[in-house]
C-alpha cells in the first residue's frame, strides 16, 4: 500500500541548480507539487506536467488538501511547534 505524503516536498534553490536531474526525477515519481525554498522562504511551486484531471478543471489543490486534513490539523497552534523546534536546535544559554 502506498503511502500518502500529507505536505508537498520541499526543495531548496540550490538543489535546483546542482542537483535538477534527481528533482526531476523526484517530481515525475511523487506526482505531487515541490515547494521551492529560498532562505527559508517560498518562492514557487512545482507540478508536474501530466497532472491529474482535477487540477485542469480549475480546482485548487490548497483548497483540496485544506478539505481533507484540516480535522487533523484543528486546535494545533504551529507557532507554538515551530518555536519549540527552533528553540531545540538553537539554544543559545
């Protein structure tokens, strides 16, 4: 059974440059969008070509995937979680 990735992969910059061959590949095989990071920030989203119907039909896929994990997501404040894993890596006392 194949397992479905709940956020989109994330790519950075600098993998597109040196490393396009394996991001492509990544791309075509996942069948799902990359997140393209440039210092922590995003810049764009990848798709592939061959895309399922929906998404030519003009549905959004954000709106999609909001639809369907947004149960799981509810009450969980992600600010909280992102200091808590920053402040993890970076303690500085």
């Amino acid at each position: 059974m194949k397992k479905e990735q709940v956020f989109p992969q994330i790519v950075n910059v600098t993998d597109l440059r040196y490393r396009w061959p394996e991001v492509r590949d990544e791309l075509e095989e996942s069948g799902g969008p990359l997140v393209i990071l440039e210092h922590s920030t995003p810049k764009a989203v990848m798709y592939p070509f061959e895309q399922p119907q929906g998404i030519r039909r003009g549905e959004d896929p954000l709106t999609k995937w909001r639809k369907k994990y947004a149960d799981q997501f509810s009450g969980w404040d992600a600010t909280a979680a992102i200091r808590k894993q920053r402040d993890s890596r970076w303690n500085l006392s």
